[in-house]
C-alpha cells in the first residue's frame, strides 16, 4: 500500500507541473498577443521628420484600395497599413471618410482610424492675398481645397447673384484673409462663407461711412481696388482715395491708369500711351465717367477703410515721382500737374523705359 501511494503521488505532481507549464505557456501567449496588439495598434506616429505631421487626403468617390494606397504613400507602409486594417474593422466607408487628415505626432494608429471612421478631418488653411481676377481666386481656392476651379466659379455664379452681385461685381463679394475649411467642403459652401466674412466686415459703422460718401459697398471696393494697383506704398493709399472721391464728386473722369491696364489686359504695362488711352472699354475711366462697372481687383480688408476713412484734401491730380520711390506727386491745379508729369516723362525717357 505504502509503495501505491508513492507512485500517486509522483503521478500528481507530474500532473500538476504539466498544468503549471500549460498555464505559464498560456500566459506567455497572451502577453505575447498583448504585446503584439500594443505594438500593431498603440504605438505612436513619430512623422516624417519627428516634429511636423503628415497629411492624408482622401477624395470624394475613393475606393478602400484608394484609402489603404493613401495611407501607406503618406504615412509608411507600416504606419499606413495598421491605420487601414484597423479603418476596415471599424467600417470600411470611403464616402464617410471623405476629407483631409493631419497625422500629428504621438497620435497612435488607433486613434488615427477611429477618426478616418467617423470622419473627423482636420481643417485645412485657405488664404488668398494679391488676387486680381475671378479666375486667379478661383485657381487659388482650387489649390488649396478638393474643388476645381471651375467648380469654384460654378458655385459663383450659382450663389452670388442671389445677393445681388453681377458678374462684374463678384470681386466685390470677397476679402482676402487667411481662413479655414474643410478640404471636402463643397464650393457652394466656401462662396457663402467667404460670403458671410465680407458681409461681417460691412458691420453697422462701415455701412453709414460708406452712405455719407454716396457710394455702395460695391463702389466702395471698386474704388479700393483702383488705389491698390494705382500705388503700392500704404501710407499714400488714404491720399489716393480722397483724390478719387474728389473727382466723383465734381463730376470729373477719374483717368485712372490701373483701369486702363484692367481694359487693356496687360497690368505689367509701365508706360501708358494713346493707343492704350483709346481703348474702347467700360473699364477705360479715361474715355468712360463715373466708376468702372466692379472692382479691377479683389481688393483687401485696409484698402476699403482706407477708402471709407479717406482724410480730407483738395487734390484731384496725381503723377508718379520721378525718382521712382513709388511715391506720387499730387497738385490741385492743372498746371502743376503738367510739370509734375513732365519731370516723370523725362526721367522715363532716360532710363528708356517704353
């Protein structure tokens, strides 16, 4: 009996050091999978160059190749895959992830996922500055956003004679300022906002400013957008618009060289001639009265103050310096005009300027 038991026991403890061995591989295994898991899911992004982020941008009608392609172009094979193997447990809704994504450093693939899941883009920095025509603010737009231009100019045409502008007006409608969108947004959407930040700037103040001078917000930024181009020097443009204001008022033609460059197509031209003066264009305020139909260009937030807080002077001619500062020479007479211009074709003529 004595010898029975001993062999029990043996037989018990190699049972139990069997199981002990099962329990610890089991362990192993899952400290393995959780490891693995970590590894796959929770590991941070590190970026392109460890400080700034990478963007991932998925286009409206992608396909789930088109997502995963995207992902691992941007972001690294290995990055880009587990963000897409995980994207597809989570949904797999191209449509739903529609839109432009930052990949900050730090973010885990997970967390990347969950946000290309739900759809939760980042928004994008649109600016535009320097823009003379529809088609420049439009190509500017398009570069920066999903949409085309024309897609962009469409969405002009579609929203804004609903607030009363023409085609000739449209500059008119837009400030130009650095803002934020959703890379997806549709253009109907980026013209009404634009739309809504012009109509903040026309705030209760600038509306009355704009009534005591007699003009429309329209002809306030034509006027604005004629003293951008007539001078690049801000601290003369206040001059320039009074100067203007002061020949609406007295019913004279403004002669306003941009106007011509604007009629004429060209805005590089340096020296206007008689050809250039006979024109024959709405915009030619040498040959036309009053105002050009709309603004030659999309004129900035400063330049519509500086029409609307234009100080007080009796000057209504004005003629480039001859010494080239940028500057202008202004006079109240004709006479002084003329010699003021003469000094400035001479030194034309020396320098061989055409």
């Amino acid at each position: 009996m004595a010898t029975v038991k001993k062999r029990k026991k043996k037989g018990n403890e190699s049972w139990l050091t069997r199981h002990s061995l099962g329990v610890m591989t089991a362990v192993i295994a899952i400290i393995v999978a959780i490891g693995a898991v970590f590894a796959f899911a929770f590991i941070p992004y590190t970026g392109g160059n460890d400080k700034e982020g990478d963007w991932v941008y998925i286009p409206h009608g992608a396909s789930t190749a088109q997502v995963r392609d995207s992902l691992k172009n941007s972001l690294g094979s290995s990055m880009g895959t587990r963000i897409y193997i995980m994207w597809k447990l989570m949904g797999n809704n191209p449509a739903k992830t529609e839109g432009a994504y930052r990949m900050d450093p730090g973010q885990t693939a997970l967390g990347i996922a969950r946000r290309m899941a739900t759809g939760r883009q980042t928004p994008v920095t649109v600016t535009f500055n320097s823009t003379r025509t529809m088609q420049q603010l439009a190509d500017r737009i398009a570069s920066q956003l999903q949409c085309s231009p024309e897609e962009f100019m469409d969405a002009c045409a579609e929203v804004l004679p609903e607030h009363g502008f023409k085609r000739a007006t449209y500059p008119a409608a837009f400030i130009p300022d650095t803002y934020e969108f959703y890379w997806s947004a549709t253009p109907e959407n980026v013209v009404k906002r634009l739309l809504d930040y012009r109509d903040n700037f026309w705030n209760e103040e600038r509306t009355k400013k704009a009534k005591s001078l007699g003009l429309s917000k329209v002809e306030v930024a034509t006027v604005a957008s004629i003293i951008e181009e007539e001078t690049a020097k801000k601290d003369e443009r206040p001059l320039v618009a009074r100067l203007y204001l002061n020949r609406l008022n007295k019913g004279m033609r403004l002669q306003a060289d941009p106007t011509v460059k604007f009629a004429v197509g060209d805005f590089k031209l340096r020296r206007i001639r008689g050809e250039h003066l006979r024109v024959s264009s709405p915009y030619n305020t040498y040959k036309v009265e009053g105002l050009p139909p709309g603004p030659i260009r999309v004129p900035t937030a400063s330049a519509l103050d500086d029409v609307l807080n234009a100080p007080h002077h009796n000057y209504i001619y004005m003629c480039a310096k001859e010494d080239f500062s940028g500057y202008h020479n202004f006079a109240t007479d004709y006479a002084t005009h003329q010699a003021n211009a003469r000094r400035y074709q001479k030194a034309l003529n020396q320098r061989n300027i055409m």
